[in-house]
C-alpha cells in the first residue's frame, strides 16, 4: 500500500491511535503512581481532620463530653476495625458513621495509629469507694474480662484498652452488647455480657473508670 493510501484509510486512524492510548496508558499509570506516592498527602489529610475528631473525643484523647469515649492510647489495630465497621454501618452510632463516611482503608489505618500515640485516660481521681471497687473487682475475675482485656484492662490488637475510660460511655455501650443494640467484630462481648445482669453494669464501669 503506498503512504497516500495509507492516510486516507482508516486504518490510518487506528495507526495514529496507538500512540495516543499508549500515552494514555502512560497517563492512567502515572496516575496510579501519584495516588501510590501520597502518602505524605494522606498523612497531611488525617493530620487535618484529627483536631475536628479531637474536639469531640477530647484535644490530647481524653473526653470531656459525656457519651463521646476517649480515643488516647487506644489500640491501633481496634481503632482500625471499628472505623471500618462505622463506615460499613456494622457499628450504627451518630455521629460517627457520618464521620467515617468516605474514608478510604489507608486513611482508617493512619487515623488509628495517631490515636494510638496520644497518652491513654489517667483514672477518675475521685476518691474510690472501696467496697464497690472490690465487689467489682470479683466480677472482673469471675467473667475473665482480664483475661482478654490484659490484667491492666490495657487491650491488645482487636481488644480495646478500657482502663480509664468514662464511666458513662462503659454502661451505655455494655448495655449496647447486652441489648444487642452495638454489634461487636465478633460474639466475644455478646457471650460475656449474656451472664453480666443490668445491676452489675454500673459497678463494672464504676471499677474500669477508676482502676490503677
Ligand atoms: C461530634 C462529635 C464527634 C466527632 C467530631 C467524632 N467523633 Fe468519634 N465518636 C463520637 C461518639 C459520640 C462516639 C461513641 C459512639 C457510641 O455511642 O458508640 C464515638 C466513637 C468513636 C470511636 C469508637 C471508640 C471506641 O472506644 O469504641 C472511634 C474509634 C472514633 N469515634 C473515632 C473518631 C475519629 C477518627 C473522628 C474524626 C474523623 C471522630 N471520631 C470524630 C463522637 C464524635
Ligand atoms: C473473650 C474475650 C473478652 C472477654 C472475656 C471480655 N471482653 Fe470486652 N471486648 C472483647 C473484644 C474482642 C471487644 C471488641 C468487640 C467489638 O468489636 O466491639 C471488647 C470490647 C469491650 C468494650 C468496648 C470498649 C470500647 O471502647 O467501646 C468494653 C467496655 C468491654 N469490652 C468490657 C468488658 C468487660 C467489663 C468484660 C468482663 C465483664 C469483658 N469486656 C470481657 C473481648 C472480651
């Protein structure tokens, strides 16, 4: 076929298009690149919107709003997983699936390991009632919350640290397990909370508020 030819037919255009879509592809890959390279762009995105998190959850983690827990010191890998269930509406609570709406998987993980880095809740430092602590104490040992918590209630990988927590956010979501209102990754803290009655609750959460 001579080059005249070759212009006017369309396979002229199927020629010339080559290129293009190669270039294309070059385009889509660098593309892919850019969003695999962001990681400081990804980091820059949690480390704005944390302030926003830590005006509910408490500036340096620690809550002062009744109903919001404390985020400081909190296990990574759990932070991970209950974002995860925010988002996946596995874990229905206001505001949080709002909050959690559109984060991508990377953004979940970066969010927890900030979280995991502020210094965990100190004690209640109200002067502990020293028969309640103890009754409490028996129904920690009796139903193995130690066991899974660690005996410092501190947590490890998919277990939260509790030590510290507010005492009002530990009876409304033990009630949550209890009633079945809050849906756990697995059936771990439905089993225990089968066999804890509803009078136990607050003297539960009164001991993990103030435990040392
Ligand atoms: C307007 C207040 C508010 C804001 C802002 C907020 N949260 Fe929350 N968050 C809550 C409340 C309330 C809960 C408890 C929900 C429940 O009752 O189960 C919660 C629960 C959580 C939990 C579960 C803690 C646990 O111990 O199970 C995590 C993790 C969390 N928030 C992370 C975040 C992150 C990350 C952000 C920012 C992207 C954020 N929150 C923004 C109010 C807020
Ligand atoms: C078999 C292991 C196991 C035992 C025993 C156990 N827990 Fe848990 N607990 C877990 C796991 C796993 C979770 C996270 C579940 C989820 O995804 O919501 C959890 C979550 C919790 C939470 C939610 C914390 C938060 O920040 O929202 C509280 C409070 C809690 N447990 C208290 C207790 C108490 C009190 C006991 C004893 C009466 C107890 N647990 C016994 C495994 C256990």
């Amino acid at each position: 076929m001579e080059r005249g030819a070759l212009r006017r037919s369309p396979h002229f255009f199927g020629f010339v298009m080559y290129p293009t879509s190669s270039s294309m592809r070059r385009l889509a890959a660098a593309l892919v690149l850019s969003c695999g390279a962001a990681v400081p762009g990804l980091a820059q995105t949690v480390t704005e919107r944390l302030p926003l998190c830590l005006s509910c959850h408490g500036e340096s983690g620690q809550s002062q709003n009744p109903g919001v827990p404390s985020l400081g010191g909190q296990q990574a890998f759990y932070v991970t997983v209950q974002l995860l269930m925010f988002r996946e509406r596995m874990r229905i609570a206001d505001p949080m699936n709002d909050m959690a709406k559109g984060l991508s998987d990377d953004d979940l993980r970066a969010f927890a390991e900030a979280i995991a880095k502020l210094p965990p809740p100190p004690p209640a430092d109200d002067p502990p009632d020293a028969a309640r602590m103890e009754r409490a104490r028996a129904l920690v040992d009796q139903n193995r919350c130690n066991f899974c918590h660690t005996p410092s209630l501190a947590g490890q990988d998919n277990v939260p640290g509790i030590a510290g927590q507010r005492e009002d956010y530990l009876v409304k979501t033990l009630r949550g397990y209890k009633d079945n209102s809050r849906h756990g990754y697995d059936d771990s803290m439905a089993e225990v909370m089968a066999t804890v009655t509803d009078a136990q609750i607050p003297d539960l959460a009164y001991y993990i508020a103030r435990v040392k």
